[in-house]
C-alpha cells in the first residue's frame, strides 16, 4: 500500500497494480494536462490537473465501493476503470477535443487501455470488465453517472482550486446513501435534498466559473491559436491527441503564432460585443459552421491572430437522477421543483467576440452589421 | 477596484496600479514558474505558482499595513513591493538559482522593476521607496522577515496545496498584534505561542515537504538536465532566467536530454544509497565542489544521465524574531526553549544517490567505495 | 481594542464600548439562550448559543460598514445595534416566542436597550440611531434585510455547528460587492449568482436542519411543556421572557413536567403519524387554535404530557431582494428562475403526530379519526 | 445503521447495539456535561459537550480498528467503550473530580457500564473485553493511550470550537500508519514528525486555551461555588457525581451562592495578582492543602465568595509514545530533540489571585504580605 497525499481528499491509499498503472506514461503525462484550460486566467489558483482529479475519482470509487459491498473482483476493476476515465484526454481537454474531429476522449481512453495498460495488468486483473466500466456499462455508472465518482470529485476539486463555495457538495453523504437497485444507482427518498443540492452546485459551477465570459475568452484563444496551426500544417491531429499542454503552447509560440503568444503572457483580449442572440441569430449559431462563416466575414477586415468569436452553447441539464421511493425509481426532475426549473434554465447565452484593443471598436462594428441580417 | 479570487485567501482586492503591474510580462511570467518545482512529484496537488503567492504576498501586506497605519504612499509603495518580490525568480526558482553564478532572483527583481516596471507607474508611485522595500529596508521587512507577509503566504498556501496539516498558521492573529517599534517588526508577548508555532510549523514543512527525499531527487534530475544542457550549450544563462519552467523543460526533452525525458514521464530514481554522512563525510560534502568531484568519480563508470547525488543542506534555522517585553525586545530565541531547540536542530541530513533502476546496485557499491575513503 | 476568538470568523476586534454592552447582564444571558434550540437532538454539535451569533453580526457589520464608507458615528451605531438585535429573546428563542402573545423579541430588544443598555452608552453614542437601526429602518436593513448581516451569520454559523455543507455561502463576496443606492441594499447584477445561492442555501438549511422532522418534535416538546407549566402557573410569562434555557428546563423537571423530563434524557417522543395534509385539513390546521382543538380532543384518550402535534407552518421565501441593473433596481425574483420557483416552493408540509411508545398505535387510529372529519 | 452528522468528522456510523448504548440515559446525560468547563468565558464558541466528543472517540476507533484488522468481536467491544470512557465524569468533568475526594471518572465510567449498560448489551456483547478495555489493559490503550482516539478526537474537536489552529492534526495520517506490534501502539519511523507535530499541538492547546488565565479563574469560580455549597450542605457529593453543569449552577444560584451568580452573569473576578512563584513559594503551594491555607489566610479580610486563588498545577508531559524502528520499540522522547524540550517545558507557573473589583487593591496587598513569607 502506497500512501499519497491529496489537497481535497487528504490521503489516498493505492494498492501495488494501481500503483502500476498510475506509474504508467499515459497516466503521468496527465500531470501536465490541466483540469480546466483557461480558467486559471480568472482564477489564478486553478492549476490543477487531470491527473489529481483521476486519483480523487479512484478514492471516492474505492469508498463509495466498499459501501456497496462489490465483489473484490468488481471493485478492483473499478477502480482501475476509474483512475484511467480520463487518460484518453487530448491537450487541454475538451477544448482540445471539440476542434478534433471524430475523436472522444472515451474511445481513446479505451483505445490506451487496451493497447499500452491492459499488458502491465491483465494477468491479475479482469481487463474485459475494466473496458465494460471504462464504456460505462454495467457499474461504470458508480463512476460517469450524473451522480457519479467523476462529478462528485470534480465539483469538491475545482471549488477548492478556484477558491469558490459554489461547488462544497455532499459527497460523504451521498456515498454513504447510494446504493444499486434494479440495475441502477439510486438515491433513497430521504437524501433528495442532497442530491438536488448538487446539481445546484454543478449550475453555480457553471455559472460562475466554467463558462466566466473571460475563461471562454481564453479557451477560445487557445482553440484558435491549434486550429491555425493545424490548418498551417505546423501541428497534426496526433499532436494534439498525445500532446501536453504546455508542450503545445510553447512549441506554437516559437513557430510564431501570435495568439498563442497573446495568451501565454495574458494579453487576453478584450470584449469588443457581447449580445444575447436573437431567436434567428441564435438559430444561425447552431447551424452548421456558424463560426467558420462569421470568422471568414470578419477576416476580410481582421489578421485572423487578432479575434476570436465565442459562440453560446448550451450544455445539457436534463439530469437522470434515480431515486428511490419505497420500492419504486423515479427521476429526480420528476419529483422536484428546483430540479425541474434548473433543467430548463439555459446555463449562459451570450455571444462574445473579443479582439486585440487595436482594432476593437472597428470590429464591434463589423460584427454588428453582420449581425443586422438576421 | 477589481476583485480576484484567490483558494487561500478568498477575495484579494486589486487597485488600478497594482492591476497595471500584474498585467505587465513579468508578472504573467510567474504564471509558468512553479511555486515548489519537483514537490508535486510527490504531493500531486501541488501545481501552485509564484503567481498567486506574489498576490497573496499583496494580499496580507494590505492587510497588515491597514493595522499598523502607515501613510497611504508607504502602504502603496509596500504593496508594489510585495506583488514584485518574487518577480526576478528564474525558471524552477531555488532549483535554477542555485545553478546560477552570481545570481540572486533578489537582485533581478529590482532590475525588473527598475527596467520594466517602474516606467509605467513611476508618475504615480515613488519609486524610490519600492526599491528601498525591494531592498529589504525600512518597511521593507514587514514582507522578508521571520514573520513577514511572504512567509506568511507560502506556509499557508504550500499546506493548502499539499494537503498538509502542518503550515496551517495563525496569520490572522499575527497580522492583528504585531507592530513596527523602534523600527523593528514586533510580536507583543501575549502572542509568543503564535510565534512559536509558526517557526515549528514552518520546520515540519521543511521535513515532510520541501526536503522530502523523492523530492530532492526531483529537484536535482531537474537542476542536472539543466546543467548538463548548459555545459553542452543547448541553453543559456539567459534563457533559465528569463524562461518558464515547463518551456525549458519540453526544450530540453526535444534537444534529447534524457534525464529530463525521464522526469517528465516521471521515471524519477530509484535510490540507490541513503546514508547520514560521517563527520568527515560531511566536511567533505560542504568543501568547495564536492559535488562536481562525485559526479566525476561515478562518470568513470556510468552515463551522466543515469544518477543524480543530494547533497545535504542544513537550511539555517537562526531566526530573528523580535519579541516586545513592556518597553523592551528580545530575541525570541533567548526566551523560547522550544525555538532554541529549534535552532540547533538539523533540518535533514542525509545524502542521496539515485540513479536508473539498471545501475542500482552496482552504484550504490562504487558510492560506498568511494564514501569509505573519508 | 480587545480581539475575541470566534470558530465561525477567527479574531473579532471589539472596541471599549462595545465591550461595555457585551459584559450587560442582558447581552450575558445569551450565551444561555440556545441558537437552534431543540435541534442538537438531532445534530449534536449545535450547542452553539445567540451570544457568539451576535459577536458575528458584530464583525459583519464592521466589515460591511467598512466597505461601505459610512459616517463613523452611524458605524458605531449600527454596531451596537447589530450586537443587540437578538437581545430580547425569550428563553428558546422563537420556541419561547411563540407561545407567548403579544411578544416580539425586537420590540424587546428595543425595549431592554432603552432600560438597561442605553445608561451606559448614552454619553457616546447616539442612541436615538440605534433604535432606528434595531426598528430595521434606515441603515438598519444592512443587518435585519434578507441579504442583511444577520441572516449572513446565521446561516454559516448554523452550518459550521451542524457539520453541514448547506449554509456554505460566499458572504465575502457579498460584503464586498452590496451597496446602498437610492436607500436600498442593493447587490450588483454581476453577483446575482451569489445572491441565489444565499437563497437556495438558506432553503436546504431550513429543509435540513430547522424543519427536520425529529428537531420539530423536539421543539414541540419544549413548547408544550412550557404551554402546560404556565397553564398550571407553575411559571410566568416574564419567566420565559427573561429566563435561560437549561434554568427552565432544570426546573419544570424538578417540579415533575414529565414531558421535559423526556426531553432532557432524549426519551424523544416517536413519530405516530405522519401525513401531508389535504386542502381541507390544511386549512383546518390554519385556522384560529386548530392546536387547541387536536389536544383537546387528544386528551379525551391519552394525558397530556404524552404526545405532541406538529402543525407545519410555510415560512415565507418572498425575499426582497433588490438587484442593481445599470440605474435601475429590480427584484431578484423577477429576475431569477430558481428564486421564483424557490418562492413557490413549500418548505414543508407534514402534519406530525408523535408520542410515547406505549399509546402510539392507539393515537395513531385516534388522530386518523379525526382527521378524516376534514 | 443510524447515520449522525457531526461538526467535526461529518457523518458518523452507528450501529443498532451502539444506537443502544447511546440512548441511554448516562449517556444521554453527556449532553449536558461540558468539554470544556469555563473556557467559553475566554472562547464563546466552546459550547461543545462531552456527548459529541464520546461519538467522535467512537468513530475514530472504528476508522482505525477497521484499518488494524482486529476481530469482529474485539472491535465492537472496544467501539463500546470508546463510547463510553467519558461517561463517568461528573458535572463540571474534571473541574467537578478535582474536588471530590476518592473520585475517578475512569472507575465510575466502568462503574455505570456494569449497574446500567452491561445489562443492555450484554446478551450480545462481551462485556468483559469491554470492562478490560475501559481500564485502559489490552487495545484499550487504542483510545487512552498518549496518541489514542479520545486525544485525536478532543485536540482537532477543541480547536474546531474554539476557533485555534493550534490543534489541527493529522489524525488520517497516524490512523492510517499507527499499528499494534509487540502489544503496543507503534508509530512508524517515517511518521516521527505527525506525532512530534500531535505532542506539539497539545502543548499549545494548554499553553493557549486549557490554561489560558481568564479560564483559570472561571473554572476555579465554579470549584469554589462546589465546594461552598458542599461544606453548606448545600449539595452532596453524589449531586456533583450525577448532576449536570446548568443543573448546579442554577440551583446553586437559586440557593444564593453569590460566586455562582458571579459566574453566571460573567461578572468573572479580575486578576489581582499573578506571579511567578519563588522556589519556596513553589514548594509551599504543592504542599498538601496549601489551597486551603491560603484561603483561610485571606478569610480573615474578605468575604470567601469574593475572590479564588489559582494553584499552578504541571500536566505532565511524559509521554509514552513508541516508534518502530525496523524491529525495535523505542521511545519518541529519546529519539526527538523537539519532544524531549517539550517535556522539560513547564506548561504555566503563574500563582493567581482574583477578586471582585471593589476589593482588588487592598486583597492584592494582603496576599503580597502572605508571599513574602516564603
């Protein structure tokens, strides 16, 4: 047993195969894949990594397991599962994997567990059920479910590093009261408040930390800055799978892209508009390549270094949350008012574009007549 | 005003000159120079930089120089100092300092401010007085004394970030009874325990943290690549100074030093030899060089980037404290049995060698020869 | 200057007068009164008492009026009514309350400043101010308002002493951001988000902790060993006005109230019956004395001292809470979703019938009887 | 399996045996017993009681029992009496035992268990083992011992509620590496600096909290109002055995003890005089009845309500703390400079007398007189 000290959980206990696996390249190049990219230009505390967040997400696995009494086998499968969930991120994440096109970080994790851990572990492990969590089937859903390790670790995880209230959830709680019923992990009647409360937490999260119009400012400079580059030919679509974040920016920085030189000494730039869409612009924005026909508008007047467009999306809250009435499951959004409201809240909706100070009043003009048409 | 969130501090007051100075290049800069380069390699949180130290140095000094009421141009002036007192650091800080000749990230910050600096707010703030802090002068201890503001932060934040119980000081009680008297920093006699428990909070730090042996070793894989690649001309004095850390690191992979290769998939080490030197070991140790001739005997038979040597430091522990007894100051050292213990305490004294697994043995066995002559 | 540790906020610095006031017999007498009475039966650590909250609407106070720049005299004003504003609490507070006609606490404390508070500041302050602030009007709302000084202490202080992560809220954030504008306080647009979550968390606290179904019934029992002791004239109206809790408790157990002798060794009365009422017997239980009616008839079986009912009662969530929209000032809830749905939100609404062991079934069928009159 | 939400170790476990247990009525009757007797004079927040702190030993004793893998019966027998090592302490816990005569709250704890608690549990617990492990023999020194649970829960639980930072201790660490070799608890080698660092923490607790002056004096106010009322006749002794602190106090001051009422109203006597006792004087005062003496002497002046005198006692600071040196058991003093200061350390050693105002000069004096003779 291998004893490793965390900042959220306190200590974490790693037995020798974990230890293995976390030893592994794939695992350790997640040290340098930031957990939130972009977001510590707002709160500067946020540096933490995918690779803390795999070891907190095996922990709470390790615990919310013991609780629900698996099999030893079951439950060493699913804590390998659990520490690898995210090993198949590309650079920077989820910004790094919307500009790649037919890739999930899922499959990919997947993909490395079969290729490059599966032959460090597979003669003491069952690695065909690890691959069935890791697709989250069966039990994987003690670790993707809305309610799942993943969720519980990222919220306490990212309001610790962001210095934030919104995100202090219950976890104890819930891992203590979940339990599997009819194939499903439910909450029981009596702990909806603690459920309810999550979501919550996971809204204000959003709210105020993962879409802060100068985080989404940031995302979008470092998406640019690799989607020139690949356009370019100086990086490829590898690159950015097997990559590591820094690696990225500096080699970017010394090929000469000039956005990627902005970010990295934070001459962020600046709102030039930021709009609520109307119904026909905001159906215009997600039609397909919306970015791409606002981008080529504006680089008739603009060096394309010099701008970028932050588009709304909306990400889903239609939650599906199990609980336990008696000996019947309903839905939680079904039984409760805030989670019902909170599923048709749109979580930001604004259109932002942000350019170098220089040419940001010119800009703000351009777009707005371009926006006129609709 | 502008608000910024910080994960120790919570919300840190910005005005608009401090703002200006955060926002120039060699602020951003600390943003990529880590606060403890190698330690995460053991604590995996601890991913924090000297960029929010520098504002939580800021932080306390704002709130230490409200209590002490000094005038508003001293309190100015102290505040730039304390966001700029770590602004000179070079890439891995102590770690790239002490490969310097003739260098102190002192020094360099006053050069920064001077010639980088100190243009954009010179109309607005005396200058004069923040070299004079910079220096350490006057005010200027209230941010690099045994209880300054700077201490102050890092034993908060680097336990924040490891999860350790250890640095957790009462900074609120310190910052409320400590006073300027006779032109020193001083803690009234009632807060003697608070004082007492900060010298031993920060000696617990320095054993289970900053001198943590896997740490050490991280360190000096970093500080020999580094070296190594100096000596070969891959890199500049230059470029570890004004460099960050992980551009240097990705650099040194690329150019092909395998040390650094090892240490960013973490193929830290292994020990091979753990010994508590002689005497005359030791005195060995402390000469002129003593590591640049180890290194040389242990190059007859092994590739360089194969082993790294710790040799032992002995922090100094000779801490002035002053305490104010009705109209006199005395040294807390002469009234406190526990922090004179403190001082005659060996903070850690072992010395490492750590090399790749396949060498191991056979050079622990060479470094026991070699060590059997003293 | 005095400094008096607090769990909650850590040093509180209370000046000459303010300690004058605090070492009242009045102010005194609340370190007797319980903050959450009846509520440590359920989470143990809740033993804290009004007094430290009021040393914490204190220190709010001072924080906020700091920021907000008021004169020094209405500072000191409002701090002295902050310390005050829970002063003329009855033993149990609210519980006493309740069952006491024609008593308010804050006309109390209005009433106990004038008499006893005011001869000892009088020649210092103003103390025609600090009853215009203890009435809630003018500045007075910074304490008594739904985003006010009170309702922040409360609800951490609630949190910090059950263990629970509901009450979590970002009072500094607010501190920091509220103004007064056009004699309101007013929360600026950009921290709406803040604002909702205070709501939200003082709606999971209440449906946690200060409506939990077993901290009722043991509020309730209180209530109605009281009701019984003066009924029989065993105690006073100004007993309950002025006494300390355990004073009271101690002493109708030694003149034989069994049902606070159950009380005080937690032979808490169990659930008999739990029902959410229909319209009909909601409406019923609203009337004038439905109380009155249900013991009477209850009493016709089963002595007095053997059973409680639980009568829920809505408290209400129409928050005014004012939001400053460039000049204009809206309210939150017109505004916000989650706080408009939070409005019509019931926070609960179960009818509880609850009683010694030995007549539980029999009340049980009785009370059905009853109820299916309606 | 009852879960109860603590302040300090958020959800804690409880089985139905153990539900059992603690709804007794000695236990219930902890409720009223406080942690801490007088120190909410100087820390208001201290309100906790020893009920709370009687679960958080049991807990800590579950966590670290299921980590040494004892038997299923061993285990719960010492969960038990982990719950129950407090039980027999009287009001007032140890301010109420110093003054009774052939008391200890460890031999009245076994006591209860065997007249009111054995016959509960008996039929399905071995209540031998559990008498065995109150008297601290076998793994009962897994809750007594100098690093045993009832320690690690009273520092990190007496600190929550004062609001220190002195007793934050790494208790998951020792509970997670502490194990039972030879028949002893054994630290290993690398965990020296948690348990230095515990040893330290409790140092300061006394020096900050327990024997902070002001809380002297009103822990003494209320032995001297005990020992009136029992040489009045006023109470038995069997009254401070089993009554509860508010219970006496009340009932004292009912019975017009005006020390008592001091008390209450917190009109705490003022320090006259506080010294550092001379050798002889020293030697005098731990010279049987020397308390005794004194107060006669002072009785002949002043009314014995008006005033106490604080005795310096010195809590031993002899240690029995074993490391685990590869296979050898060595003392942590004889190992640790820090450890073996500490317990050369006089913890406090000022003689105090306090009085009421209006006599304060004149006993001052008298008690100066008295000194002198020594």
């Amino acid at each position: 047993m291998k004893i490793i000290r965390d900042a959220v959980h306190g200590d974490i206990l790693i037995n020798e195969i974990e230890k293995k696996v976390l030893d592994s390249a794939p695992m350790q190049r997640l040290r340098y894949i930031s957990q939130l990219p972009g977001i510590s230009s707002v709160y500067p505390s946020a540096t933490h990594t995918r690779f803390e967040h795999s070891l907190g997400v095996l922990h709470f696995t390790d615990i919310f397991t013991k609780n629900l009494k698996l099999s030893e086998e079951d439950r060493e499968a699913l804590k390998i599962a659990a520490l690898l969930h995210d090993v198949g991120h590309s650079a920077f994440s989820h910004v790094g994997e919307e500009i790649l096109k037919n890739f999930s970080h899922e499959k990919n994790s997947l993909k490395i567990f079969k290729e490059k851990i599966a032959p460090l572990v597979e003669s003491r492990l069952n690695a065909k059920k690890i691959e069935k969590y890791l697709k989250g089937k069966g039990y994987g859903i003690i670790i993707s479910g809305d309610l799942g390790t993943d969720r519980l670790d990222y919220l306490l995880r990212d309001s610790y590093f962001t210095g934030g209230v919104y995100g202090k959830i219950d976890a104890q709680r819930l891992l203590d009261s979940m339990e599997i019923y009819k194939n499903k992990l439910v909450v029981p009647e009596k702990s909806i408040s603690t459920a309810e409360s999550l979501l919550l937490a996971r809204y204000f999260m959003f709210s105020a930390v993962y879409l802060h119009p100068t985080a989404r400012i940031a995302k979008e400079m470092i998406s640019k800055g690799l989607r020139i580059a690949m356009k370019n030919g100086w990086i490829s679509r590898d690159e950015i799978i097997n990559g590591r974040d820094f690696e990225l920016l500096f080699y970017l920085k010394e090929l000469g892209s000039s956005i990627i030189g902005s970010y990295l000494e934070r001459g962020l730039f600046k709102k030039a508009l930021v709009i609520t869409p109307s119904p026909a612009f905001k159906s215009f924005l997600h039609s397909s390549n919306a970015r791409g026909k606002i981008e080529e508008f504006l680089k008739q007047y603009f060096e394309e270094n010099d701008f970028v467009v932050c588009i709304p999306d909306y990400p889903s809250q239609n939650f599906e949350v199990n609980i336990k009435q008696k000996k019947k499951v309903v839905q939680l959004k079904e039984i409760s008012p805030l989670v019902k409201t909170l599923q048709a809240l749109p979580l930001q909706n604004t259109f932002i574009l942000a350019t170098k100070p220089k040419i940001r009043l010119e800009a703000s003009a351009r777009m707005k007549k371009f926006i006129s048409n609709f």
